[in-house]
C-alpha cells in the first residue's frame, strides 16, 4: 500500500515528530488521511506525507516575508474560503507580490479572498513553516509570513479564484492545510489577539 521513502531529519525539538518517516503513498489519498492521525504533525502534499514545523516569532527582517495569512471575524462568526478548484476551507491569503509591504499584501488578500470592503485589519506575529513541499525548497528551508486579525464589516461581490465563503460560529474541520492554519488560530488565542 505505502512505501518508506526516507527518514526524516530530526527536529531541533526532539519530540514524536523526531522518529516520523516519509512516507510515500502507492494507493488512493484516504490512507494518507489515517497515516496523518496516527503520526501527527505531518501533512499530505502531492501524494507525499511530510514533517511540518510552524514557529512564532514578534520580528524577523521584513525582505523574508513572503506571505500573509489572515483570521478573519465578520458578526463575531469566522470567515473562511473554499478555492474553487478544492473542497476544503482556508482563512484568506497568499503571496507578497513584487513592491509590496506585508500590510498591504494582507488587504489585498482579504479583499481578493472575501470580497471584504469595510475592515481593520493588525499583524499579530510572524510565523515561519518549515518542512513543506509546497514551496519547491529543502526540507530544511523555513519560509515566513506574518499573522494578521482582521474584523470585516461589509462585504462585494466576489471576483477570483475563490469559490465560497463560509462564516461559521466556529473554526472548520476540513483544512487546506491542517497542519498549518490551526496552529496560527492558536497562537493568535494565546497571545489574546481574538
């Protein structure tokens, strides 16, 4: 059904994470779901089960950016979006574009993404994954962006990639990236921005 690919470094923070292996999937994604549960902190991409480290961080250099993510509340319900080419929910970001300061990468973003008008918006903290496939490096290579809380008082018709927004009395179960954009809502909880 799977084979062992290759073990995986071990973290700065031994822990469980510290003895998980690679797995490659010879078979349908649902046995990528069950291996997820069992091993914890690992996160199907392409087919292929990887380690994902998030940390938190008050500053880094503002040039290694690159994203921005944004926990979005309308109502005092939670705003999350369904890309239309999957079936999962994300809270709205993406990319820092060439020339642009992180705050203005998070507007655009939730505006792009929700179609939110009216808003304030404020960065909560960087946070760094590291260990993804998703961005073509090493597994070592850790890519940053920072957290943003936004409160969206009204909203415009929707004009992108994004298929649905949901607004929901509580965080969805279904992520895009569940290894991920739970960890930044609890950070975002601890450090009593929500």
């Amino acid at each position: 059904f799977f084979s062992i690919d290759r073990a995986l470094p071990v973290t700065e923070n031994p822990s469980r994470e510290a003895f998980c292996l690679k797995i490659v999937l010879r078979t349908a994604s649902n046995g990528g779901i069950l291996f997820s549960q069992l091993f914890g902190a690992m996160e199907l991409v392409e087919g292929v089960m990887e380690l994902v480290e998030v940390k938190f961080y008050d500053h880094v250099d503002d040039s290694l950016l690159r994203f921005a993510a944004i926990i979005s509340q309308t109502g005092g319900k939670w705003v999350f979006c369904r890309h239309r080419e999957r079936d999962t929910y994300e809270m709205p970001g993406g990319h820092r574009e060439a020339g642009e300061d992180i705050l203005t990468t998070a507007r655009r973003e939730l505006r792009e993404e929700t179609g939110a008008v009216e808003f304030t918006i404020k960065p909560i903290c960087v946070y760094s994954v590291k260990g993804t496939a998703r961005e073509q490096e090493g597994p070592d290579s850790e890519t940053f962006g920072m957290l943003f809380a936004a409160d969206i008082t009204s909203f415009a018709a929707l004009h992108s990639e994004i298929e649905e927004i949901l607004m929901t009395d509580r965080p969805v179960d279904h992520w895009t990236y569940p290894q991920i954009q739970p960890k930044l809502l609890d950070e975002a909880n601890r450090r009593g921005c929500l």
